[in-house]
C-alpha cells in the first residue's frame, strides 16, 4: 500500500540555505572621478556630469550602510549600482597607472570568512563584490516567502532561480577578472559561484518538487523532478568537497548539502517504486527501494552539524521506504517470483529539470542607461566605426545576391517569353512599352482617320491664297485700265508714267506668287495620293486598344489527351510562386536595411567590458538569420525556374508557340512601317500648312502695297485732272473771245474713286512707286522672305525739295494750301502716303518728299468748325489708313502732330 504524499519528505523539510552578503569599506568615488573629467576632457563637461557624479557616490553610500532594510529595495539598489559601474569602466580606468584614476581602492570581506577581506586598485573586485551580494539578496529573497502555499512555493522558486542567474553571471564575466593577482577572496571565484549556482538551482527546484507534491501529480513525474533536485545537490556537493571550497565552508554546509542529495535520490527511488508496483514490476521495485535505503543510511554516518528537520525528514522518508519494500518482497516471495537484480545493475533514475538560471544580460545591461553618455572615449569610437564597417559588408554582400537573384529571373522570363505568352493566351498581351508609346503618340495627333481633316485645312488655304492672289491682281489690272482711260482721254496732258511700268515687281511677284501656288496644288496632290493609297496599310494604328489588331494565340484544334489546362494551370502557379519570391526578397532587403539602421552597439560598447570581437561576433549574429533566409530563397528560385523551363518547354510545343512569335513580329514590323509611314505623311502636311501661312502673309503684304500704290495713283490723278482743268479754264479766259478751246471730261466719280476737291500747286509728276524686289515663293520646305527688308527699301532721296522750301513742314505745307474741307480727303490720302513711308522707309518714285525729321507720328486730328462738330482721325497700325468723320462745312481744320 502506497504511502500518502503527506508522509513524504516534502511535507517534512523546509530547511534551505540563503546567503548573506560581502561587506565593504567606504571609499569616495565622487572626487577622483571628477578630477579624472576635467584633467582629460574639461572643466566644463565636469559641471555638466555633476548630476551623475553625485548619483553614483549616493548609490555607493547606500550599498555600504543597508540604508533601506527591504530587500527589494536592496536588489534593485544592487542592480542599478552595478549597471553604473559598467558604464564607470568603459569611461574611466581605474589602477595604479599615474594616467589612470589611481585613487580609488575598494576593499570587500568574505561572505563565509568575514575576517578574510581584498583589497584592489580596480573595478572588478567591486562589480564582482556586487554581483555576489546580488545573488545573496536573491537568495534571501527566496527564504523570505511562505513556502507552504502554492503560490509562495512558486515566488520562492524564481527567486532562486534568479539568484542562481546572478551567481552565474559572476562565475562567466566577472570572478575571472577580479582573481587576478590572486588577492581576491574564495566567495566570489569562479568554483564558489557555480557551487552557489546549482545550490540555487537544486532549492528552486525542490520548490518545484513540493508543488507537484501539492498539485497531485503522477509517481512518475514526481520522481523525475525530485532525481533532478538530487542532481542539483550532487553536484553541489561535489564542488563543497574539492578545493578550495573543501576548507572554506563550515561542514554543516557539507552535511546540508550531503543529506539533502541522499534525500531527494531516495524520494526519487521512493516515487518511481510505487509506479513499478502499479505496473506489476515487483522485482525493481524491490531493487529500486533496497538503494534508497542504502543511501540514507550512509546519508546518516555523516550527518553531524545537520539540522533535525532534515533528519526528521529522512527518518520518516525511510519508514515509508522499509514498509514498501516489506510489502513488494512478500509479493514477489508468494505470487510473482522474480529475481531481483542487484541496484547497480539498474539503470539511472530518469530525470527532468524544471529551473535554469535566470539570463541576468537584460537585467544589469547598461547600454539603455543615460549615465555619463556624454564621455565617448576614442577607443569605443574606432570600434564602432569597425563594427559598422563589418555589417555594412554583410548589407552590401547579401543585397548585391538579392539584385543577381531579381536580374536573373528577369533575364530567364524573358528568354522564355513569360508571361508573355500566357497573356497572349488569355487576349490579354501588351506591346512592347517603346511601340505602345508610339502608337499612343500616333492616336493622339489624330490618327490616319485625323488626316483627312488636315488635308481639308490644306485646300483652305489653298483657296485662300488664290483668292488673295486673284483679287490683288484685279485690283493692279483696275487702276491700269483706269489710267489708260485717262491717257487716251488727255493725250500728251497725261504726263505721268505707265501703271505697267510701276507694277511690274508687283506683278513679278504675283507671277512668283502664282508658280508657288502651282507647285504647292502639286505636292498637295502627292499628299492626297499618298494618304489613299496608305490609309488601309495606316488604319491599324486606328485601332483601340492597339492590342485587338495583334495576333491571338489560340488553343490547338486538336489534343490527344486534352491536357492543355493542366499544364497551363501547372505554369501559372509556378509563376506566381516565382512572383511570391520575388516579393520576399524585396522584404528581405528591407529588413536588412532596417535593422542595419536600427543597429546601435555604440551604448554596448560603451558598457561591454570583455573583448570587442566577441561583442560583434554576438552583435553580428543577429543578422545570420536573413542571410539564411536569403540563401533558402535564392535556392528556392533556382529549383523553380528549371522547373518553369521544363514547363514553359511543353507550353510552347503544345501552342506551337513559334509560329505565333512569327505572326507577332510580323504585326510588330507592320505598325512600325505604319507609323513611318503616318509620321512621313504627317511631316508634309505641317510643311504644306506652314507654306500656306507664311504665303498668305505674303500675299497679303502684296495686296496691301498695291491697295496704297491704288490709292496715291488716284490722289495723282485727281491732282493731274483739276491741274489740266485749271490750265483749260484759264486759257478759255483769255481766249473766250476765240472760242479756239472747248474740252469736256469725264467727272472723277466715275472712276468708282473717292471723291476730293483738295488743290494744290501743279507740279510735274514723277514715278513713285517702285516695288521693292522679291525673291520667289518656293513650295514646301522654303520659308518665305520678308517682303518689307531694308535691303530692298530704297533711299529717301526725292525733288519734292524742289517745290518747297528747305525747311518747310510738308504735312504745314498741305495744310496751308487747303481752301475747304472738301480739300481734307486729298489731305487724308497726302498724310496717309507720307506716314505710311515714313514708318516703312518706303516711297514711292512718284512722289519726292525731303524729311530732316526721321518719324512721324498722328496722335490725332480735332476739327473745330461753325456747326460745332468734332471730326477725330485715327490711326490704325494694321492697314496704315486713317478713319475720319467730316464735315464737309467745315474750316480751318488744324492737324495736330507729335513727333
């Protein structure tokens, strides 16, 4: 019958060990430190630490005279005071060197000696001494809960478990240091710190233990976490008995440990025989239980200085064994009849452990704390600009495998031709982006089917020009009948020159103008031709989207095993895996990047006081991990695209993909021709419009002069016509006794003129307009010259001087001579011709006007008469014509000029 947990050592032992912690001398840490800063740095950065300063000395004091009796207080204190003497080794060295700070000496007592004490010139002793009394406030901690609740079982465990961390972090990063020399006390070596460590971790575990116990949990189980506290106390023990822990330690501490090991090996025997015996395992149990008995009794022989709890313990632990193992033997004896193997003959108890140290790193790392953040000193700046140096090596490496990886797929899917030939499949294939910007470009000018509307625009202004040129010739053809009329009508009277003599570059240039015209129908005609004979080769750029007039790529007619989907299906996939890829290697590389720029050791270094390659040996570490997923993805692409390529192979001979890529190129080569071919035509129609523009502004010039050389020639004639009335009326006068002369004329109106009466002086007339030379028109392509040059002005050389005096005004002149407001239309038709040569250089030979003034302008002209009317003239810019409004009563019409 199995014995009740209650009757276990569980429910008798409470006993376990805490630690008490090193003791020190006072030392003053403000001073030397201080001096240290404003020697090496400045006076100034001094002040500015001051408020660090006066912590670290406040933090010293406090671990010197247990000024807050909590212990959570104590460890927190212990913590942030060891994290601050991190930061004080990487900035100030502390030794005997004269160039160090060199007043500084800690001094610490042994925890199990206190008479025993060290004394050093450096830090380590002290982050040592700190780390010790850590794991001791830990400890005691741990003893401090109730233990006989669940839940005081489960802090207590931690609390172990975090002193066990403590006291194997000083065992790894700091006995090392401070036993140099050999002036350190045994407390903090690196022998009494691991033996700490698995005390630590055996009473954790036994915590554990005891809630299982608790908890009801399987013999089995139990026996596996008890083995391990056994373990624990083993190898305790096993450090207690070598040196030189074997002379340090009072032999009650041996005898504590000892018991306790032989304990728990016995409670674990005890727990795995009464699961043997449920399993009908008579003949092991026996075994198992006769071992445990063994060990206790031999547990016993050395159980001097113990505590009696822990004897009680084992007393009771060892009834419940004997009367187990009386009960299996009397079994076996009379049922199950085993042999009974001998207990070293049986295998090792399993076990299974539940605690392990606490990872103390994050808890006393300092790279987080703002202490004297300020003192960077040169030897941490070079190392973290070799660090950087290494990690953007890795960046660089792998992000240049990531670019070949994402170059190779676009290299190998585009000699395959994919996807591609999968959207040509499902009608939904592309141009090639250079073409489908041409061709967007074409369908935005208009298009082939736009091009009829710019012909259209050609024979417009085709037709304009002729008329311009047609009407402009009718009106030189006009005045040239008008004063052959004349000159047939007055004879010899007629003294002015011939209208084909005045016109004749007028008419040259027409004539030119006219040949242009002729060739500009000509090649408006080859544009014409050339538009119908392409425009069903153009019509596929017309097409919207472009894409409908390419080649399908259709399914065969005929398949044997009708397994086209599947091994389209099969290749889609495959490429949206590769896709899928793709996409994880973009986040790869941001990764990398991001962690590159959130890589920071610059306060790690400033904290780590072991080697710097191991600091970036670990710090590097942390990128191993992409870099591996790196390389899977690589490798993951290479399987897949010879997988597409096999693929892609069955694709292209199942859809006879070559003879499609034909046809494509084929359409290809066809819209490229097509756009040529549209540009080309496109290019002679600008040309042909730009002709027809610059023309008509030739022409229209043209018109203008022979519409001014129009109406001079009529302001002559009149003049001509009331000088040969006047001489007639004369001579009638002093002849109208002969009655020898009688002549009649026709009136001037009926020459569809403007009527003037304006009289002035007769005076011999000379030819006076002489059109300035022109070069000829030429058809597309040649622009046209400026009809209005100063090369082709002539001088302002006249005899009209010869009429007037030197300095006379000729516009004072005019007016002085006008005897009615009749007169003010050959007055308007005077000043116009004046001011418009003026304003171009340009006189005609018929009339000689001599200038010292180089420009005239009209601001305006007020007419002041009887009737109280207003007449204003105007100048207009484009035609070069004044506007008036007269009264024909009106007098003395003053003109206003500006010069």
């Amino acid at each position: 019958m199995a014995a009740t947990p209650s009757s276990s050592a569980a429910g008798a032992t409470n006993i376990m060990l805490a630690i008490f912690e090193k003791k020190t001398n006072s030392v003053d840490l403000y001073r030397p430190l201080r001096n240290y800063i404003a020697f090496n740095y400045s006076e100034r950065e001094a002040q500015n630490l001051e408020d660090d300063l006066q912590t670290l000395k406040q933090q010293r004091a406090d671990i010197e005279r247990h000024s807050d009796p909590s212990l959570p207080s104590r460890r927190d204190l212990l913590q942030s005071y060891f994290r601050a003497l991190c930061l004080v080794e990487t900035r100030f060295p502390i030794s005997p060197d004269p160039a160090h700070v060199n007043a500084l000496t800690f001094v610490w007592f042994d925890a199990f000696k206190p008479k025993q004490k060290s004394s050093q010139q450096n830090i380590h002793l002290e982050k040592a001494s700190v780390l010790f009394n850590l794991g001791a406030v830990y400890s005691q901690i741990g003893l401090s809960y109730d233990r006989n609740t669940v839940d005081g079982r489960r802090q207590a465990s931690h609390a172990f478990i975090a002193a066990a961390g403590a006291f194997a972090y000083l065992r790894d990063n700091a006995s090392m240091k401070a036993s140099i020399g050999g002036s350190a006390t045994v407390d903090i070596s690196g022998e009494c710190a691991g033996m700490l460590e698995k005390l630590m971790l055996a009473q954790a575990q036994e915590c554990v233990f005891e809630n299982s116990i608790a908890k009801g949990s399987t013999p089995g189980v139990c026996s596996k976490i008890s083995r391990q506290v056994g373990l624990y106390y083993e190898e305790a023990l096993a450090a207690l008995n070598v040196a030189p822990l074997n002379t340090h330690f009072d032999k009650s501490w041996i005898a504590h440990v000892q018991l306790k090991s032989a304990l728990f090996y016995a409670e674990a025997c005890f727990r795995y025989g009464l699961e043997l015996h449920e399993k009908e395992e008579i003949a092991e149990e026996i075994a198992r239980l006769r071992s445990a008995i063994n060990v206790l009794t031999e547990a016993k022989r050395n159980s001097k200085g113990a505590a009696a709890q822990i004897l009680d313990a084992i007393g009771k632990l060892e009834a419940n064994i004997n009367r187990n193992l009386e009960r299996a033997v009397k079994e076996n004896d009379r049922v199950y009849l085993m042999r009974v193997p001998s207990p070293s003959s049986l295998p090792p108890l399993a076990a299974f452990s539940m605690v392990k140290p606490m990872a103390m790193s994050e808890v006393l790392d300092a790279s987080k704390e703002k202490m004297f953040a300020s003192l960077v000193p040169d030897s941490s700046t070079k190392a973290l600009s070799r660090y950087t140096e290494m990690v953007d090596d890795i960046i660089r490496m792998q992000a240049e495998k990531l670019q070949q990886a994402s170059e190779l797929t676009r290299v190998r899917l585009k000699e395959m031709e994919l996807p591609d030939s999968i959207l040509a499949l499902e009608g939904n294939f592309t141009l090639p982006t250079s073409l489908k910007e041409d061709v967007e470009a074409v369908q935005i000018s208009g298009g082939p089917a736009g091009l009829e509307a710019e012909l259209q625009q050609l024979r417009d202004l085709r037709r304009v020009n002729q008329e311009l040129l047609v009407q402009t010739e009718e009106l030189l053809q006009k005045e040239a009948r008008e004063d052959s009329q004349f000159r047939s009508q007055f004879g010899t009277k007629w003294t002015r020159p011939q209208s084909s003599t005045l016109t004749k570059n007028l008419q040259d240039r027409l004539n030119r103008f006219a040949g242009n015209l002729k060739q500009a129908a000509e090649s408006d005609g080859r544009i014409e031709r050339s538009v119908r004979e392409n425009s069903a080769f153009m019509s596929i750029l017309d097409a919207r989207p472009i894409e409908s007039a390419l080649p399908t790529l259709a399914r065969p007619i005929m398949s044997l095993d009708q397994n086209e989907d599947a091994i389209v299906g099969s290749l889609k996939q495959s490429l949206r895996q590769l896709e899928t890829l793709g996409a994880q290697r973009a986040g790869l590389e941001d990764m990398l990047k991001e962690m590159k720029r959130k890589d920071d050791i610059l306060p790690k270094l400033m904290t780590s006081t072991g080697s710097h390659e191991d600091l970036f040996k670990k710090e590097i570490a942390k990128y191993d991990h992409i870099c591996e997923e790196i390389a899977q993805n690589i490798e993951a692409q290479e399987q897949l695209l010879m997988q597409i390529q096999a693929q892609n192979d069955e694709f292209s001979a199942l859809f006879n993909l070559e003879d499609y890529k034909a046809s494509r190129e084929k359409c290809y080569k066809q819209i490229e021709a097509a756009i040529a071919k549209f540009r080309e035509i496109k290019d002679n129609i600008n040309e042909g419009l730009k002709f027809y523009v610059t023309l008509q502004d030739a022409i229209t010039n043209v018109k203008q002069q022979s519409n001014d050389f129009v109406m001079t020639r009529n302001i002559q004639c009149r003049e001509m016509i009331e000088d040969v009335q006047r001489k007639v009326a004369n001579m009638s006068f002093q002849d109208k006794n002969s009655g020898a002369f009688s002549s009649s004329y026709p009136p001037v109106g009926s020459q569809n003129q403007r009527p003037s009466t304006q009289q002035t002086d007769p005076r011999p007339q000379t030819p006076y307009y002489q059109p300035p030379e022109q070069p000829p028109v030429s058809s597309y392509g040649h622009p046209l010259p400026s009809y209005s040059s100063a090369a082709h002005q002539p001088h302002l050389h006249t005899t009209f001087h010869q009429h007037l005096p030197l300095h006379t005004n000729p516009i004072r002149f005019i007016s002085r001579h006008q005897q009615s407001m009749a007169n003010l239309h050959i007055l308007d038709g005077v000043v116009h011709t004046i001011m418009r040569r003026l304003s171009n250089l340009v006189l005609f030979p018929g009339l000689h006007i001599l200038f010292h003034l180089h420009t005239l302008h009209l601001i305006k002209v007020d007419t002041i008469s009887s009737n109280s009317v207003n007449p204003t003239v105007f100048y207009n810019k484009r035609d070069y014509s004044f506007r008036h409004l007269l009264n024909k009563s009106d007098l003395d019409i003053p003109v206003i000029l500006k010069l």
